[in-house]
C-alpha cells in the first residue's frame, strides 16, 4: 500500500464522522420547522444526500484497501453506482437550490415555490438522477493494471468507465455534464440575483432615503434610539401627571364645602385650552372636547378639565404619542413602513448560497484533476506530491459535512436549537 492511500482512508473516516451526526442535527431540526418554505424542503433534501454520502463509507474504506488487488464484481458495481448518485442528487439539488432562491429574492410574492411544488422538483431531480446512473453498473467493471513508479504494481482494480466509447459517454453525462450544467444555471441566476440586488440597494424608499447597509444599520440605531426617548419621555410625562393628581386631590380635602353658586363659578372660571378665561361654561357636560385636555378630575362630584403645563402640551404636539400622524418621517420611525421589494437578502438565503458556492469550488477541483489523470498518472505514487493530487482530487467530499458548519456558523437559531436537542437526548438517555 502506498503513503496516500491511508491519507485519503483517514480523511474520508474524518468526513464521514463528522457528517453523520451533523446532518442527522439538520433533519432533526428542520423537520420541525413549518414556516420555511420550499427552503425546508430543499435543506432536508440536501441533508439527506450527503447523509446517503456518508454512510457508504464501508464500501469507500475497501476501494481504497483493494485499489489494486479488487476482484470482487459485484462490490465493484455497488459502489461505483452509490458513489455516482450521491454526486448526481448533490449537483441536481444545488441546482435547485439555486433557482429557489432565486425566484424567492426576486419575485418574493407571485414566484415563490410552494413546499409541494418543491417537493416536485426534488421527485424530478431524483427520477433525472437515477435515469443518469443507470448505465453505471453496465459500465463500471474489473480491469488489469500496470504501474510502473518507485515500485511496480501488476494487479486488478475497479474502473467506472468502460473502455468503449459508447458506454462511456453515458456514463460520462452524469459525472462531467451534469455539473456544468449546473455551474452555468447556478452561475447566471446568482449574477441575475447580484444585480438585482444592488439595483435594490440604489432604490429609494417613500421618503426618499436610499437604501443601502449602512443605511440600515443607521435607520436600526435611530428607531432604538427614538423608541428610548419616547419611553422616557412618556414615563417622565406620566410621573407628573400623577403627582399633579395627587396634589389636587390632597388639596381637594382641605377645601370645605360653599355654596353651590360659588362652585360653579369656581369651575365656569376656568380656562380651557384654546379658550379665553372670561368665556363661562354653563354645564360640565357642554365642555368641548379637545385634544390637547388630559384627564379630568373630580371636586366634590363636579367635573373639571385638568389643563396642561408647558412642556406636556409641547411634547405631545411635537412628538406625538397618542397620534401618529403627527410623527416626523424620518427613517428610524418609518423603517417598517419600508417596501419588502426594498428589504435586503435574509440570512437562510444567504447561507444556501455559501453552501453552493463551496460546492462548485470543491468539486471544481475535484473534476479538474480528474480531467488531467493523464498528467497526475506520471506522478511516482509513493512521492509526497501524489499525496497532495489524491487529497485535491476528493476536495468534493469536504460538502458532506460543511452543511452543518456552515448552518451554525450562519444562523444562531439553529445552534441554539441544536444545544436544545442535544439536552433533549442527553435527558432521555441518563
């Protein structure tokens, strides 16, 4: 056995145990969720793909122990065919993804898939899949080998593609076109969706604001900053209206009883907001009604129009608590007021993005060097060097366990949600 052939067995073991147990979180998660969407669907079927990847690290693990003495056919065929459609499901979901999202940003309320228009999408992908892969066990056979390096290797090993040319361009259709297919649609709907994003942030609001990430941040800290000054405002308003009250009242207790011609005098004497102080008001129940009047209280049965200090009057006029008409249009107070049109990507949009951008750049390179196998075959295999090709050239596999850590890193709701059903578990178990 050669020095890359344990490279590649410990970092595929890597791989897979730290993908099973991640995507086995997603399913648990995200199964539970009912408000996301085609997205939920398309996570969990994604989930699922790279969780069927994981576990056929059996079959994986004595490839690479038999590279060069495998006669078994059967093993051969099962392999190549769980192999090819694990990367067919991932390049047809990502796809998929792609286009979700796409359709999700741009036209949010007549384009968006519906969780059973999705789940359509995903039964096409899977019958495109296994239409593809089905000339995989037809192709794939045992064949002699003769390598000729540091040491020379006469054995048998397990090849995907047959020698004849017919045979191998089917087979060839689900591992190369498939994924350009997918490069070029995954490419120009997110170019489609850049630009249609960065004309959104050029886009201005109702009042004329434009509408860009530091524009947010700004209009974010405003509003908090109003909503502090409000409270503390009213809470100040409202200390000094009760401690008014409390006054008259105290006050009210010490007035001894007069005439009832006195009373009403007292109370006709009393100017009103808006009114002179010779106007005389002949029944408590003519008083007009104004705006501006707060609370009324109450002496010996009789009602009376509290009137207000300087500065209430002033602070309910500018700032206007109890009407909102009266509020100023600035950003901070009208941000909700903002056009869902004019609202910048959310957070599960952009990190299925970075899940498909990390798998086109791995699996780049992984199909890059395996298009130059004529070049790397050169390469003596117990050399350093063929080391870094075989590790380069399962670049790809890095997707079946990143989902997870990009989720984490992405959405902290999911990490909370996780360290929840860890305890769950932990519980149950002890």
């Amino acid at each position: 056995m050669f020095l890359y052939t344990w490279v590649v067995i410990i970092y595929r073991l890597i791989v897979s145990l730290a993908g099973i147990p991640g995507n086995l979180l997603i399913l648990a998660v995200y199964c539970n969720k009912t408000i996301l969407g085609s997205a939920q669907v398309f996570i969990i079927a994604l989930a699922l793909c790279d969780l069927y990847s994981c576990l056929i690290i059996p079959l994986e693990i004595h490839y690479w122990l038999y590279e060069f003495n495998y006669t078994n056919s059967l093993m051969c065929k099962l392999y190549s065919t769980w192999k090819q459609t694990g990367w067919d499901f991932s390049v047809c979901f990502t796809t998929a993804i792609a286009w979700d999202r796409y359709l999700a940003v741009s036209k949010p309320i007549n384009g968006r898939w519906t969780k059973k228009k999705a789940i359509k999408v995903c039964v096409i992908c899977g019958l495109v899949v296994m239409l593809g892969a089905s000339v995989v066990p037809f192709t794939s056979h045992i064949e002699s080998v003769t390598i000729t390096g540091t040491d020379v290797v006469n054995g048998t090993r397990c090849k995907l593609f047959s020698n004849d040319m017919a045979p191998f361009l089917l087979a060839s259709i689900s591992q190369y076109i498939y994924f350009f297919v997918m490069l070029v649609v995954t490419t120009s709907l997110y170019v489609k969706l850049w630009n249609r994003m960065n004309k959104r942030r050029k886009a201005t609001d109702n009042f004329g604001v434009k509408f860009t990430c530091s524009r947010i941040k700004e209009t974010e800290s405003t509003r908090d900053r109003n909503r502090l000054n409000e409270r503390y405002l009213s809470n100040k308003v409202r200390l000094e209206t009760e401690k008014e009250n409390l006054s008259m009242k105290n006050s009210s207790r010490e007035i001894e009883p007069v005439k009832e011609s006195i009373k009403v005098q007292n109370l006709n004497s009393i100017a009103l907001p808006g009114h002179s102080t010779t106007k005389i008001v002949d029944e408590s129940k003519s008083l007009p009604s104004c705006s501006s009047s707060r609370p009324v209280m109450t002496l010996e049965g009789r009602p009376m129009v509290k009137q207000e200090t300087k500065y209430q009057a002033k602070f309910h006029k500018s700032k206007g608590i109890h009407d909102d008409r009266n509020r100023t249009p600035n950003v901070g107070n009208n941000m909700s007021q903002v056009p869902n049109r004019l609202r910048p990507m959310s957070r599960l949009t952009k990190m299925l993005i970075l899940a498909t951008l990390v798998f086109v750049c791995t699996w780049t390179v992984t199909l890059f060097f395996y298009m130059i196998s004529f070049v790397t075959k050169k390469v003596p295999r117990q050399s350093f060097g063929y080391v870094v090709i075989a590790v380069l050239r399962l670049t790809g596999l890095i997707n079946h366990a990143i989902n997870p850590v990009l989720y984490s890193f992405m959405n902290p709701k999911f990490r909370v949600e996780c360290k929840m059903l860890l305890r769950r578990l932990r519980r149950r178990l002890c």
